[in-house]
C-alpha cells in the first residue's frame, strides 16, 4: 500500500544539519522504512534505527524489571553514540510517565546541547488515537501508513505534563495539525 503524505512545519528544522552536509548521528524510534532510510542515505550519517513501537506495552515495573532495565535492553547503545537528531514519533503517547522518564534518563549520556528532536502529542488529552508508522520523504514531507493493528497502551500525557517530563528537552515550537494533535520541535537543554 502506497504511503499517504503529510506536510510538516518543523521537521527541516529538525534535519537542518543534516541537509548541510553536517555529519550527523540519527536515532529513529519507528520501524525501518525504505524512504527514511533512503532520505538518510543521501546525507553523512549514522542511522540508529531501534523499533520501540513493536515492543508496545512495556512490562509494569512491578513485574520485577525496570523501564529503564527495559530500554537498556531494547536499545543498546555504545557509551560513546552522542545523537545529534532524535525522532520519537507518537512513542510518548504510548508510554506511562514512568516509562518516558527511563527512556530519557537512557539517553542523556547520549545527547548533547545542540541535539533536536521530533515528536507528536496530542493537543487534548481525549484525543482520538491516531495509529500511523511515520516516514520521511523530504526534509518537510513525513509518510504515514496505517498500523495492522493498533498499538495497546495509548494514554497521551497533556503538553504541560509531558514538557515536565521530557525535562532535558527545551518545547521550540509546537504546530497544531487539523486532527488536533501536536507537532513538536524539542531541543536538548
């Protein structure tokens, strides 16, 4: 099935570095899909591709293994992988505010001051699911598919909570897209 396009505001800033040739480390959360790995591949880089969707739900801490315990060992990272671009997707949206925190105390080490980011929120919390795969076609293009089944879990945390919670990431510029989510441009504090 050919994948539908969609506009986005704030993704060429996201990727601006990497269009001017800049070498740069990529970390994408979503599933390998040919047109991001091809947009990447005409840039220097390092693509991190680490499908965190496809192990959606996490088990509760309370089973004896922690979210971070978890994320160690979904993405393994090498001490010296510093990300320049992060895409996150949907992921928060997805996660209990326990599981966000981990996955952002996992990646500090790897992250520094000029590293930007790339999410979607939702603008109300009783927002209806949206359960897309994202892609990138062009530096302002993302391609969305539909999932085969949609993803357990779904709770997206109000933008307040979340800024609380992504508290190394500093909320640049947020875009209200028609179907009342959020599209969100976060930069390393």
């Amino acid at each position: 099935m050919t994948p539908q396009s969609q506009a986005s505001q704030l993704l060429a800033s996201v990727l601006q570095r990497a269009g001017e040739g800049e070498r740069v480390t990529v970390l994408d959360v979503g599933p390998a899909l040919p047109e991001t790995v091809a947009f990447f591949a005409a840039a220097p880089c390092t693509l991190h591709i680490a499908d965190l969707f496809r192990d959606l739900p996490l088990l509760p801490e309370e089973d004896g293994i922690t979210y971070l315990e978890q994320f160690r060992a979904l993405l393994p990272l090498a001490p010296e992988t510093r990300f320049d671009i992060c895409l996150f997707w949907d992921l928060f949206n997805y996660l209990p505010e326990a599981a966000a925190r981990a996955l952002l105390q996992l990646l500090r080490p790897h992250l520094h001051p000029g590293t930007r980011g790339h999410a979607f929120s939702v603008h109300k919390r009783g927002a209806p699911e949206d359960s897309r795969i994202h892609g990138i076609r062009s530096a302002d293009t993302l391609t969305l598919r539909a999932r085969r089944q949609p993803l357990a879990g779904y709770a997206p945390m109000p933008q307040a909570r979340l800024q609380e919670v992504l508290a190394d990431f500093r909320f640049e510029r947020s875009v209200l897209l028609a179907d009342s989510r959020l599209e969100l441009l976060l930069r390393r504090r």
